[in-house]
C-alpha cells in the first residue's frame, strides 16, 4: 500500500523527491502518513478534497482485496 500511495503522489506533484510515506500498523487499521513539500500540498489535496478522495479510495479498493483497512492521512 505504501507503494501505491508514493507513485500517486510523485506523479502529481512538482517536487517528487520530498514525499514521504510512512507506514504504520495497529490492532485496528494501517495507517499511512503522507507528506508532501508545502507548495504541493495543493496539488496532492485538489479542490474540495477531490483528489484527497480520489487517492483514499483507490487505497480502499488495493486493501480490500486483502481483506485489511487502511487509512491515508495527509500531512
């Protein structure tokens, strides 16, 4: 999932060497942080959250063909 969520966000922003994702796993859920430098937080957010929501869910669908939940937080 970690991968998944690196190539969405390398491919949307003008920086790519500045993301990072880290991956952290708890009794309930995964739970990945996303951080992007400032000037792209725009770009990986989009207007209205649309591509915040774009990302999450294509996330939601890789996981559950693992029968796991993850969640995307962006810092």
């Amino acid at each position: 999932m970690k991968e998944l969520v690196e190539v969405i966000a390398k491919s949307l922003v003008d920086y790519p060497d500045e993301v990072n994702v880290t991956e952290t796993e708890n009794e309930k859920a995964i739970v990945l942080e996303l951080r992007v430098a400032q000037s792209d937080m725009g770009k990986v957010i989009g207007k209205q959250g649309r591509i915040a929501k774009a990302i999450r869910s294509v996330v939601k669908a890789a996981a559950s063909k693992e029968n796991k939940k993850v969640i995307v937080d962006i810092m």
